[in-house]
C-alpha cells in the first residue's frame, strides 16, 4: 500500500500542472496533500497525517476554492442590442453572446453576462468588476485609451432621424464617439451636434426639445423607436452620414485574456464560422 501510495504521489503532483481550470487544479492538489497524509499515518506518524488532512485537505483547499471561486468566470457587461446581445424567452441570445459564449468554453470558464446601459459599461470595467464589454460597443478616442480593443467584427451604418416636425433640424444628437467629420460631409445642411452617453439621455433631450434629430448606429435604431413610438415610420429608409465598427472591450489589466481572445476571433474568421453567425442574426447586406 505503501509503495503504491509514493508511486501515486508524483502523478498527481503532474496532474496538477496539466489541469486547464485553476479550480481543477487545486482540487487535484487537495488529493495530493490527501494522499501525503495517508503516507505519514503508515509510516507511524499519525499527529503528522492528522496535521496534514486538516491544514493541507481541508483548510489550504477551501481557501484557494474561496480565492479561485471568482476566477473561472468570464465576467461581461453590455447593452442590451437587439441582433447582438438581447434576451429572449429569460435567455441571452445574439451574436456577442455566442462569439463570447464560445471563448469561455474554450477557456474552461463560465460565462456571466450582465445587461446595463451604455454609460455605466466604461465605470463597471474600470473598476474591476467585469473583464469584456459586449453588445454592439463601438468606443470613444478616450476610451480606446483606457481598453483593450479586440479585432472589428462587424460594420454598422450611421442612419439620421429626422425626428422633429416643424423645426429647422440644425440640432442633432449623436452618440459619444461617433466620426462627426463623416457625418458632417454626408449632410446636406450644417448642423449644431450635442453628444450623449445612452439611447434614453438622448432621447430625453429630444422630447423635452434640445435636440431636432438623431444620428445613430444601425443596431440601436429600434431601441430608439420602440422609445418614441409612432413618431418615426419603421419602414421608412432613412439615409446613410457614415459607418463605425463593433468591438469587444477588454480590461487593459488582462493583457493574456486579450491575446486569447484576439486569437480567437480569427480562428472564427479564418473558418467562416464568424460569417455564420453574423449570417444567423443579420441579413445579406448587413445590419
């Protein structure tokens, strides 16, 4: 028993370099630490054994299990965009959930998405609580600073709403980071632009009237709509100031998690499996 328990030693001492999860791995350590308390007690010393299974099986364990318990998630926050990541039936769907959903399985990590406005998602990975940000993000100069920027992965056009009736339509809201030179060459009168964070701040100043017409990304066109109701016609074909592309934003601390992830990206790129589903969730032209 013995002689099978000191073979037995040094495969799991092995088995803990191999292990892809870190969780995995320290369980695996607890079972080495089992198995040197057993060689102890045969060996006639059982204060030792007895020392051994209760700091190193039970106490080491479940401080590393407490510390690690927060590591094997991939933390991410977004907006809620319909077509990139939206809920449906109670469930998250949409192409940053899927593209996200199988970077985590690949990194043996469980994926936690949480929903929230456009202007909170800088503060809440600033801060540490969140490693990606998601949902159709598109960042501003400062911003591209302050992340990580993973590879585009989808093109976005600018459409323009004429919202307000009756007025001479030179106040135009635009999003933070939105290329103003773009929109500005493509308009066919000049125009004064005020900036805003979210969809519901700029739709707050359009209905208390500082602002006569929006410019906004494709893929927040109905969240706009849905907010002003009969106002606009959806079918309407509203004209094109320019285009911006989506990313994912990383937390500049996670310089390995940003490498992976851009390695992931391509290999979904290189194997069409990017196509199939930006294909899955959009048309043929696009958004």
């Amino acid at each position: 028993m013995l002689i099978f328990l000191l073979l037995l030693m040094p495969l799991t001492a092995l088995a803990v370099l191999f292990q892809n999860k870190l969780l995995n791995g320290v369980i695996v350590l607890g079972v080495f630490s089992l198995l040197s308390s057993a060689v102890y007690f045969l060996l006639g010393a059982p204060d030792v054994a007895v020392t051994e299974g209760a700091i190193g099986v039970a106490l080491v364990t479940f401080i590393y299990v407490i510390a690690l318990s927060d590591q094997g998630r991939l933390k991410v926050i977004g907006e809620e965009v319909p077509r990139f990541l939206f809920r449906e039936g109670g469930k998250l769907k949409g192409v940053d959930y899927e593209i996200l959903q199988g970077f985590a399985r690949e990194q043996g990590l469980e994926l936690e998405v949480e929903l929230a406005s456009r202007e909170q998602l800088p503060y809440r990975i600033a801060e540490g609580e969140k490693d990606f940000i998601a949902g159709a993000f598109y960042p501003t100069p400062a911003q591209e600073e302050q992340f990580s920027l993973s590879l585009g992965y989808q093109q976005g056009h600018l459409v323009e709403l004429p919202l307000r009736e009756g007025s001479d339509g030179e106040r135009i809201g635009i999003f933070e980071g939105v290329p103003v030179e773009e929109i500005e060459d493509n308009l066919e009168d000049e125009a004064n632009f005020s900036q805003y964070r979210g969809v519901a701040e700029m739709i707050s100043a359009y209905q208390r009237g500082d602002i006569d017409r929006i410019v906004i990304d494709h893929a927040r066109l109905g969240n706009v709509m849905d907010e002003i109701g009969s106002e606009v016609e959806r079918g309407e074909d509203f004209p094109h100031l320019g285009t911006i592309e989506y990313v994912f934003a990383i937390d500049k601390e996670r310089e390995e998690l940003h490498s992976d992830f851009q390695k992931y990206l391509k290999q979904l790129l290189e194997e069409g499996e990017l196509e199939r589903l930006i294909r899955k969730y959009f048309s043929q032209t696009g958004i």
